[in-house]
C-alpha cells in the first residue's frame, strides 16, 4: 500500500522549530541526505545495510519530488521520521550522513541573503531589495491598465490595441524602476523573486533586458501576492523564506506529528 504524502509550508520559525524537535529525538538513527539543485540519488553507495534499505525508500518515493526541486532538499529518514524538505534558498552543499543532522539547513536559514523582488500585476509594480529581513530601497507604482473587452468587431480591436500598449508601457516603467533600484546592489544580491501572476511576470521578463541579463538569479517560484504596495512588498521576507516538508506515513509507525509547531 503507498504511504500518504502530508505536504506542508513551514515559515523559518516553525521550520526552526521542527528541527529543534528532532534533535530532541533520544537515540534516533537515521539517514540524512543534504542534496544541492540536481543532485543525484543514483551516485550514492552506502555500506550499511540499514543506511541503504532507507536510500532504496528515498529513491522510490521521493525521488521525483528531490529532481524537481530547484534549490536542492535534505532529507531525514529511518524507521521512525520519514520526510523531505524543500528549501527556500539553493543549498550549495551535497553530503550523506548516518544521523540526523540539521547543521546545513540551519546555516541556510541563519544567512542573510541579498534578494531582489518584483511584485507585478497589471496596472501596479512594486520592486524592493531586501537584506536579511531589511527592506533596503523599494519603488511602488501604478499604470493605469484597461480591463478585458468581451464585445466584437472593429471596437473590441481598437480597444485591444489600447491595452496592449498599455501592458507594455507598464512593462517599460517596471523594468527601468528594477534596473534603478537594483543597480546599487546589483553585485551583491544573491538570488531574485518574482511575486503575481505567472504569465504576466514572463511576458514581462521578455520585455526586461535587465533582468534577462540577471536571469540565472531569478527564483522560478512565484511568490503569493495580492494588490502589490508597500505593505505587501515588506511581508515578503515571510513568503521568500518559507519551506516545504513533505511527511511520509503509511510505511511504517512515524514519529512526525506535532513537530514544529509555533
């Protein structure tokens, strides 16, 4: 019988927390797995056959969820905890360790990162530079933008040509506020995030010389995001830094429920 698949959003405090909970675990064995952005399962040999029964486990049914995954996992399994964890940042590090160890995910959640954002929907922009949790600089806007034509004919034409100008006057505006607010940091910031609907934020992004030159900073989650502002832009340190556990059950007795709670 397949194990069910519990899938969470952890923000850092709670992952924090989670992770004090295993620690606390007496005497758990366990293998952990530390795996950077296409790493792979396929290279790993393990001796112990303990170590390898639980690999074989990894390999079968978290796999896809570790491939898929552009900024790496870690993953804690054994007899008792059997999960996976998403992380918000890339990891930079792979390494398998016969116990629980939570040090590479501490040290990403302890690091402050330069982060660009880019809050766009049609008709307003946000853009901003965060350290750490700090909002360095940040730009909000509006452009006004015409809504969807439902009538036919030569009117429904001549209003689409209006708002595709629109949508690329704001396109324009939104790309030379990113290029000014991020030039001063433009060496320092690490990884860059976009927040709103996805098939604007591309068209976008081909519209933006800027950010294509920046691209292989750019983050491919897309950040949740309602009216962009000021407000909205300086909640975004909670959304950036949010983590996804997936809990495994059904295989055999798991000791996941409870951890981490705030």
């Amino acid at each position: 019988m397949p194990p069910d698949v519990e899938t969470q959003s952890f923000s850092r405090r709670k992952l924090e927390n989670f992770l004090d909970d295993l620690e606390r675990r007496p005497s758990l064995e366990a293998l952990t797995l530390t795996l950077g952005p296409g790493a792979s399962l396929n290279s790993l040999e393990l001796r112990d056959p303990q170590q390898r029964r639980w690999l074989d486990e990894v390999r079968i049914l978290a796999a896809d969820r570790i491939v898929d995954s552009e900024t790496g996992s870690v993953v804690f399994w054994s007899d008792l905890v059997k999960l996976t964890v998403i992380p918000p940042i890339p990891l930079n590090q792979d390494s398998h360790v016969a116990q629980v160890d939570t040090g590479p995910l501490r040290q990403l959640l302890r690091k402050e990162y330069t982060v660009g954002v880019v809050l766009l929907r049609l008709g307003r922009y946000s853009v901003g530079v965060f350290k750490g949790d700090r909002l360095l600089t940040s730009k909000t806007d509006t452009r006004y933008v015409k809504g969807r034509h439902r009538a036919g004919g030569t009117s429904q034409l001549r209003f689409q040509r209006i708002r595709e100008k629109q949508i690329h006057e704001i396109f324009i505006k939104t790309c030379l506020m990113v290029s000014e607010r991020f030039k001063p940091f433009e060496d320092t910031i690490d990884y860059i995030f976009f927040g709103g609907e996805r098939h604007t934020l591309m068209n976008f992004l081909k519209k933006c010389p800027y950010l294509q030159r920046m691209e292989s900073r750019i983050l491919k989650r897309i950040l949740p995001t309602a009216e962009p502002g000021l407000r909205e832009l300086e909640r975004m340190p909670h959304e950036i830094w949010k983590s996804q556990v997936a809990i495994y059950h059904g295989l055999e007795r798991t000791h996941c429920q409870g951890l981490g709670n705030d």
